[in-house]
C-alpha cells in the first residue's frame, strides 16, 4: 500500500485516495468542432506505460483535491506530486 | 513417557507444570514450554500423517513454521477447530486435542495408501492429463477426489474467538530476533529510532539461544550466555517494543507490513474468554530490517520422507531446547558442516550416533575432528541412496559418490537406524524480501539466492542475506547497521568470536541413485507429494518456467509454499536443462508467509459489523412500525411496512392505492445533497446538467440528467435555486459520493476559474415527502403558516417555512406523479416532523411506503431509476428523453457524445414500455426480450428493467431496453422464460396521467 504525499495534507496511507487515470489530458474547449476520431481521441485513448506514468489522484476522504502524480508503474515507486495546473517537476 | 526420550537439561521445559494433550483420541503428556511436535516426539511418536497424493506416512521434520508434514487438525468437532495448523508451531496447553489429517480410517492404517500402490500411474500432471477426459464425468471423478484428496476440515460454527486489527507506526521495523536482529534492535533503539522487533517463537534468541557448544563464541563466552544478556539489556529499552509469537506475513511496497500477533494459542482453553485471540499488526515502518535467518535445506535421495527422517538442525532444536531426543540410534546425512553442531549435542547427552555420511571427501573443520574423536564413523563422499521401514525409518543403504557427484560407485552397505538427520545446507529465508519486490541474485559459490536490489527503505541481514558464519553474521550485522541508520555508535565496541564450523559444502541437488529415477522416490515437495521424477517430467514434456513447472507437479503449491524444496525444484530444473540458476526465474513467495486464520483477516468486522450501515434519522420510527429494509448504496433503506400478515406484494399494493387514493410518506432523507454556492453556480449547473439553468428563478426547482463524457446518463435529481448564487442539487441515493466526486474532478481540474464550492449536506437534513391528494390538508396542518395555494407555492417551487421555529425548506416536487410537498428539516428534528406528519395525516389514512412502493409509483408514471432502467450503455435520446436535452447549450458534459456514429443508430437498445397480454402476468425483471423464437440462435432485442403489478391500473407494467424500440409502439414481442412465452406489446413508458393532471389533484 502506497504512502502518498497529499500536496495539501502530507503523507497519508493510500486508501484514503482515489486513482483517476491520466494526467494532463485536457478536455477540448470547443468539443463540437471535432470529429468523431478527435473526440473519440480524447475520450478513449489512454495510456499504460511499464515505466514512468503521470497520473491523476484524489485525496478523496482527505481534502477531496485532485492533483497529479508521477509513478513509475514497474516498481511503484512516486517520483514527485503536483498540484493541478502545474508543470511536472521531472520529465 | 518413555524417560530415555527427555533430557532434564532444558531451561525452556517446565518440568514442574505437566500438560494432558489428546492425539488422535489418545491422551499424552508433556511440559509447558513444549510443542505439540517436540511432545509428540518425547513420546516416541513420529508418524502423525499421510501425504497429500500418495497418502505416504508422514512425521515431524523440522521444529518451525516450514514444516511440511506434521499438519495436524486442532480441536476437531468443536467451534475453535482449525484444519492444516502445524505442530511445530503449537505450544502444548492443558485440554489441547489435535489429530492427523489426510488419512481414514486412521493415520497407522490409511486406505488412500494404495495410491503409494499405484504411484506409477499417478504422475505429475496426472488430474489434468486423466479426469479432464471424457469432460461429462467429471461430476464422478470430483467426488472420488475430493474425498480422498482433502487436506483438514473447515469450522462449520461461527468462531467463538475475538479477533482486531491494530496500526502501529515506527521508524524501525526488525523482523526476526535471532542474533542480528538483536544487535540491530539494540542499536536502533539506542539510537533514538522508536523500534518493533518481532518472532514468531515465544522466546528470543532465535537458534543462538540455545547454542550452548563450545565451537562458538562471542566474547569469549558461550554464544547462548552472551545472548541471553544482550536480551536481558534490550527488554529494558524504552524506545524497543518487543513482540513475540508475532508473525509477519506480509510485506508490501512502501514498508507496510502486515503480522499476525498470537496472544491466547498457547493458553488453555478456559483462560481465552474474552481475550483477543489473535492481532493483525498493520504495521507501517519507516526503515525496515529483515533477519528471518534461513532455513535448512532437506537432501533430495530415494525414499527421503519417511517419519524418523528429519532436518539434522531440527534434531538439535528438540534436544537443546526442549530436552528431547529424536531417535535412539541416530544417523546424519550431511553436505556441511551444520550436522557435526547437532552430533555434537548428541554426544554431550549420550546419544548413540551411529554414523554420520557426508557427501564431501574432504571435511576440515575443529568441529568435524572433535566429532570423530568420540569414535563417530564419518563415510566420507558417500550418500544415501535408500531407506527403509513403513512407519518408522529403520534402515538405509548408502554407496560412494563418483568424483563429479553424479553417480554411485561401489558397493552398497546398509545401516540400522531410528532416525535421520539430513542437512543439505541453508537457504536464506527472502520470502519477506522478495514479496516487498526485492531482486534477488544467485551465488555461484554456495548455491544461495540473495537480497540484490532494495525496493524501499529496508536491508536485510543475518543468515536471510547470505551471512552463514558467526563471525561474518556479528561482523557484516555491525557495519551495515551502521550505515543503513547512518549511526556512528555502534553500541557494540568489540566483537570477538570463534567458530568451529567452515563454510564448505559439497552441493548435489538431486543425489544420484543406483536406480533409474523412474523408479525412485525422491521428494522435492513433502506437502504435495511432488518428487525429482516429477520435476524430470514436467522438463520432458517441454514445460521450462519454473512458474509453469511448479503448477504443472505442484511444486511449491501446498500451505507451506515449498520452503524446504524449492531451491532443489530450481536446482533440478537447471541441471537438467543444462542452465544457470536463476535463468528460469525463482519462484515468487506470495504472502502470507504462513496462513493466517480468516478471523484475523477479518478481526473486528463480523457480525453487524461486517459492513458500515447508515440509518436516516428516522431509522427508529421505520423500525419500530415494523418495516423491512433494504441495502440501497450504505444506507438501510425501509423497502415496505408490512401490517398483521401481509405479505410484500400485499404491502406493496395497499401502499401504493393508498399514495394515490389518499395520503402516503416517504422517508427520502437517503438522497444526497450538495449544496452549491458562488457566483458562478448557474453557469456550473449549465455545464454539468444536459438542460438549461440560467434561466431558473431563485425559488424554483427543476429536474436535471447529469451524463458522462461518453454521453451516458449517469445520475439525475432535482435542484433547487435557493438564492441567486445558491443551489441545492438532489443526487440518487446510491451516486451521491460519485456526483461530488465527479463535479469536484470538474471544477477542480478543468474549469478552476469557475466560482463555485461544494458541500456534501445529505447527512444535515431529514428529507420528508408527503403525496397524494390529500397532501395539502396533511402539511397545512403540520406548517399552518405556508401559504400552499397552487398560485403562490406551485408544482416545482420551494418555499423557505418554520416548524415550531425550526426552519425547514419546503419544494413542491414529486416522484410519484401525484400532488406533494418535500420537506427537509435538521436532521435531529426529522423523527419529530415525521410523527407530526403522521398525526396530521391520522384522518386522511397517511399510509407510510417504503422504496418498493416508490419504485411502483413511479414505474407507473414512466419515471426512470438510473441504475434500474439504466446501466452506462443508456444515452437520454435511448431512455426518449430528448425533452431534457438542450439543442441550444454549446457544451455540457457528454453532449459531443450524443452524434457520435455509434450513439445516433436507429437499432440502440431504447426504454419502452411493455404490456402483457394477460394483465395478471407480472414479468420478471432481467427477463430478455425477442420477437421471434423460432431463430435459431434466437436473437436477443433486450431485456425487462422494471416490473410490477400496479393497483391503480389494475394491470400489469413493466419498464425494458429494446433495441430499436422506439419505433416499436404496439409491436408484439415475446419474453421466454423458463416453462412459457409471455407476449407482450410494446406501450408508451407513460401508463398513468400522461397530462400530469394529479399533480395538482387534491380532496
Ligand atoms: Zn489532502
């Protein structure tokens, strides 16, 4: 079970959050100007790196914030915590 | 007992304090301090088994959790039985009774023992090679299996022990308290780290607390006195907290650990009551040290598992700790130096050895030269190539080994004996190490697996890292402690030590035989009765994957996971395959480390307490007037109030004619609420809701359906404008957390500039609904003061209004169809309310109904249950709500899903009514639905979602997802069930009050 660095809360066991898939996908501002293989683009393609992955988390029975995580998903380790809107701080 | 067994030399024997113990219906004594085994074992038995496949005699092997034979039941036909526990590990109480498993009708005469007979046929692979063909007679071969084929016997009472789970965080975890484990406690807690060290024995020390021989010292003392002081030191330790019989049974990422404590297994029966039983340990370790030490290796020969035959380290455990001799005439059988430690035990208490064979030539240790000074006859590069006796060993015949181990030369001689100690060396116990995701690496030198690469915060040290000798243990414990706690002191100044052992070993995996492997029996699994033949096999028939070997013989797969022949398994397989060690990947130790019982997995959370449960605030009244409940989501919600003997449809009906006729309640406090509040709370609600909402005036509700990206309904509810930046939005009972969840997602992550906050209030009001045509009279009576005209207060409006000057709000709103009011009050004063409403309603036959009676209600007036009707695949064009779908609004969620090419299809699955032919005939929900069942196969259109009998219509109705259905009105379909074919007709999902006439009806 991960310990996770809640940007707003510290350290807290992992069942208190949520995992909410990938980070930085950003929903189209004009959604009705796509077509079907754009919008299917952003509605269905995900990835799901071996190595390392940027994330979506909740702190869900926390501070209830989203913020984003980078997790190398072959060895579980987090390399860094984010809030949302900012830039990852490792590539 | 036979005396000649015992040995009045154990300090760890109370042999003042006689304990009475039942095997196998005979009673027995021992001393407190005992074993079951190490008391079974001064009584003389050995055999307290059969195995798995072949029902072979089994006895006790070795003295810890790695046992793989002496699998016992406890306390058989009582509701603290417990099926495969292993003897090794039972501390002895007053009362215990315990008997073998796996054999009938008793372990001495055991009629599977044919399958020993019949062995030839029974090879690896044999249940899926021979029962899985012809495929129907499975059903016959199951029940022979499974009756012969049965390891111990479940509990069928529920468990009469409390069991809990605790947290405990600490900076230092040490798992294992032989002699590196102590060291490191003491310098962690010396240190200033807020330290846990555990065993799972009921005493410290590990093997070194009874290590009383000359050959090893530490500081120039005994190894064992110097032991016993450095424990002595540590038990004063403020920052140390000791744990024994605690054993750590998992060990995940992140150094979070999991263990179970034993508190009450070593006490009689009559001294548990209302003790906790056993603790599962949640144990979250900022560092973590290892020191599970190892475990000997067995030698894998012809016939190697008869009772008498026991690791040569077990042997020395039941003499030095607890006075026991295994054998009169004993043998060792030995690649090491590890056997010349227990000889020498024997020899200081007069115990006959008659030999000792050692597959090395050369032996060259002060150990080994001691040993043959008492006159001990060591062959030298000789093995064991057989043994002999049924129950009992009683003999074996040994051949010289050829120079590169292969093969066996010369001539056979045999040897009388009553027990064997075999040692083939040590394998570091990396369980733990390899299930917190640790590499490990192999060492060519002594064929050992070792820790390689850190996953976390941890080190491990000791014999589990590869550390065999004493002055090696003691000398690499000091230095890498150090620096893994980045510690100066190291509390320990000088370590002096001596040892009499050296390290050399002469390592065969499988040790040849004059026979052809065909015809021997060599086990490399005890448990489950997988041999080297087996293995060979399995390579033979093309299998390489140790993973894919070991579920094709079952090696490695019984309760023990292999921990004594694992290695051998890996060894076999490489030397057959002509591979390195470790090419074919090592076998991944799942946790737990030993089995744990369900009681402690489930600790306190039994009974009502199993699952959380929330009650609405007027939970009390619902029960006290006799109403059934139903789980919706967390809450108990009541499903019907059945009155003298109705049963649920006959409550079911009567509520329902009642809402209608006259008056019904409704306990909806269930349904979550979030309140939204800031300036841009209208233009949020446009987003997140498929109609508009900047128009809704401040006191006015409405109906929104809430859908996600994929254009699937996903929740709908009322909300309500209480002000101009104020909303209150209803979600469904079930979807509440999820909404706030997804709405959160929204605000937070995409749109951040909105000025919008949410709370969850679903716990902080009692919500109320009253229906029917009596409604009105009913709440004017309960809030005199409101103003109900239809002009002033009309279907979906709200009002702000007191109740005995506490403020409620109040909303004109209705599930039903029918005329109603929604009062929502502080939660504390719901009961109160809703017993004024029911004295108010007293005249006008105010019926309460529960969610089953909701659920008709509204199927009647075609309203949708998300999650009922609906289920993810549903779009609001499918359910043929496109009323509430704005054509005008440029985004909302979901609303580019609903032209995709796949969501616009004339044939999608379509919500439509559905009329039976014979109006008595209730449908079953989940039924499919066809139009022609001569097709073969018959095609599937859909399936009934919502089904009831209405009281009202005097018919029956029933909600279903057809594909194309919409353009099926008055179309015929069939619903075939199991005995019949129902038709149906395809309706308007609207079967009452199409025009909405009763909502405004009233008496
Ligand atoms: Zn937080």
């Amino acid at each position: 079970m991960f310990l996770i660095n809640c940007p707003f809360c510290g350290e807290r066991e992992q069942s208190e959050f949520k995992a909410g898939g990938e980070a930085h996908i950003v929903r189209p501002k004009q959604p009705t100007e796509l077509s079907d293989d754009e919008w299917a683009e952003y509605l269905f393609m995900r990835k799901n790196i071996k190595g390392i992955q940027f994330e979506r988390w909740n702190h869900i029975h926390g501070c209830r914030k989203w913020f984003n995580m980078i997790r190398d998903t072959s060895n579980d380790q987090i390399k860094a915590v984010y809030k949302m809107g900012e830039k990852p701080p490792v590539k | 007992m036979p005396n000649n067994l015992r040995f009045k030399t154990s300090k760890f024997i109370d042999e003042t304090y006689r304990v009475s113990f039942k095997f196998n219906n005979k009673i027995y004594f021992g001393f407190k301090g005992d074993t079951l085994a190490s008391a079974l074992l001064a009584n003389g038995i050995h055999l307290v088994g059969r195995s798995f496949k072949y029902h072979r005699p089994r006895g006790i092997m070795t003295s810890g959790s790695e046992e793989p034979n002496a699998i016992i039941q406890l306390h058989d036909n009582s509701s603290r039985t417990e099926p495969n526990v292993r003897a090794t590990e039972v501390e002895i109480y007053e009362g215990l009774v315990a008997s073998s498993q796996n054999c009938w009708p008793s372990v001495n005469f055991d009629i599977g023992g044919i399958n020993n007979l019949l062995s030839p046929i029974l090879p690896a692979g044999f249940y899926y090679k021979t029962f899985m063909w012809p495929a129907s007679f499975w059903e016959k071969y199951e029940y022979f299996i499974r009756k012969s084929a049965g390891l111990g016997k479940s509990p069928k009472v529920a468990d009469p022990d409390i069991y809990e789970h605790k947290y405990i965080h600490c900076d230092v975890l040490v798992i294992g308290a032989g002699i590196s484990g102590i060291m490191a406690a003491k310098m962690a807690a010396k240190n200033g780290f807020k330290t846990l060290l555990v065993d799972e024995k009921s005493y410290l020390g590990g093997s070194s607390i009874y290590d009383n021989s000359e050959f090893s010292k530490i500081n120039n003392q005994i190894t064992s006195s110097w032991l016993e002081k450095e424990i002595n030191e540590i038990s004063k330790l403020e920052n140390l907290e000791i744990k024994t019989r605690t054993s750590v049974a998992a060990f995940h990422g992140y150094n979070f650990l999991l263990a179970r404590e034993n508190l009450t297994d070593h006490l009689p029966i009559n001294q548990r009551e209302n003790k906790v039983r056993q603790r599962l340990l949640k144990i979250r370790a900022k560092k973590v040290i290892t020191a599970t030490g190892s475990i000997e290796r067995p030698l894998i020969f012809d016939n190697n598992d008869r009772p008498g035959i026991l690791l040569s380290s077990a042997i020395k455990r039941y003499i030095d700790l607890y006075g026991v001799a295994c054998g009169e005439n004993n043998i060792l059988f030995t690649n090491n130096d590890t056997a010349y430690e227990t000889a020498m035990s024997l020899i200081q208490r007069g115990i006959k050895i008659n030999a000792i064979i050692d597959n090395r030539e050369q032996i060259d240790s002060k150990i080994s030269y001691e040993v043959e000074k008492n006159n001990i006859k060591i062959y030298k590069g000789y093995t064991v190539v057989d043994t002999y006796g049924y129950r009992r060993i009683n003999r074996i015949s040994i051949m010289k080994l050829s120079k590169d181990g292969q093969t066996v030369i010369g001539d056979k001689t045999k040897l009388n004996c009553d027990c064997l100690g075999v040692s083939g060396g040590w394998t570091p116990a990396v369980h733990l190490f390899t299930q917190s995701g640790g590499k490990l690496k192999f060492r060519e030198e002594d064929q050992v697996f070792i820790p390689n690469v850190y996953p976390s915060d941890q080190i491990s040290i000791g014999s589990c890292n590869g550390d065999f000798g004493l002055e090696e243990i003691i000398k690499n414990t000091l230095t890498s402690i150090k620096k893994f706690l980045d510690i100066d002191n190291s509390e320990y100044k000088t370590v002096e030590t001596i040892s009499g052992l050296n390290q050399s070993k002469r390592n065969i995996w499988l040790l040849p035989s004059d026979k052809s492997i065909g015809k021997t029996k060599s086990f490399v699994d005890y448990q489950n009765d997988a041999t080297a033949k087996d293995i060979k096999l399995a390579l033979r028939e093309g299998f390489r994957s140790i993973e894919h070997v070991k579920r094709y013989t079952t090696t490695g797969m019984g309760t023990d996971q292999g921990k004594l022949g694992n290695m051998h398994a890996l060894g076999i397989i490489s030397e057959t395959a002509g591979t390195k060690m470790g090419e074919h990947g090592t076998t991944t130790f799942r946790p737990p480390y030993t089995p744990l019982t369900f009681g402690t997995i489930v600790g306190r959370n039994v009974g009502k307490f199993f699952d959380i449960f929330r009650r609405t605030p007027i939970h009390d009244w619902h029960v006290a007037n006799n109403a059934e409940f139903e789980n919706v989501g967390q809450w108990k919600r009541a499903w019907y109030y059945p009155k003298d003997n109705e049963n649920m449809h006959q409550a079911v009906q009567r509520e329902s004619k009642a809402a209608r006729d006259s008056a019904g309640i409704l306990d909806a406090s269930t349904l979550g609420k979030i309140d939204i509040q800031g300036t841009d709370a209208s233009e949020f609600l446009n987003r997140v809701y498929t109609n508009a909402w900047s128009k809704l005036a401040v006191g006015k509700c409405r109906y929104g359906l809430m859908l996600n990206e994929d254009g699937m309904v996903y929740d709908d509810g009322v909300t309500t404008r209480l002000g101009e930046n104020h909303y209150i939005m209803t979600t469904t009972t079930g979807g509440a957390a999820n909404v706030l969840g997804k709405l959160e997602d929204y605000l937070q992550t995409e749109w951040p500039e909105l000025d919008v906050y949410l709370s969850s209030v679903t716990d902080h009001f009692a919500t109320i609904s009253v229906c029917g045509p009596y409604s009105k009279k009913i709440v004017s009576k309960v809030i005199p003061d409101l103003d109900l005209s239809d002009e002033k207060f009309p279907h979906m409006s709200f009002k702000n209004a007191k109740i005995n000057n506490i403020k409620c709000r109040v909303m004109r709103i209705s599930f039903t169809g029918e005329h109603s009011y929604e009062i929502n009050i502080q939660a504390n004063f719901g009961k109160s309310v809703w017993e004024k409403c029911m004295e108010a309603g007293k005249d006008f036959n105010i019926t309460p109904y529960g969610t089953e009676t909701m659920h008709l209600l509204r199927a009647e007036k075609g309203f949708i249950i998300v999650g009922q009707d609906t289920d993810a695949t549903l779009t609001p064009i499918d359910l043929q709500m496109d009323w509430i779908v704005s054509k005008k609004k440029y985004d909302f969620i979901g609303k580019r899903s609903l032209y995709r090419s796949d969501t616009i299809r004339e044939d999608r699955k379509q919500l439509v009514g559905l009329l039976t032919e014979n109006p008595e005939e209730v449908l079953e929900e989940g039924a499919q639905i066809v139009a022609d069942i001569k097709k073969s196969p018959i095609e599937m259109l859909g399936h009934v979602t919502s089904s009831y009998y209405s009281p009202n219509l005097k018919k029956s109705i029933a909600l279903g997802v057809v594909k194309g259905g919409k353009n099926m009105l008055g179309q015929k379909l069939i619903i075939p069930m199991e005995n019949k074919n129902i038709n149906v007709t395809v309706a308007d999902p609207v079967f009452l009050d199409k025009e909405g006439e009763r909502l405004n009806a009233k008496l």
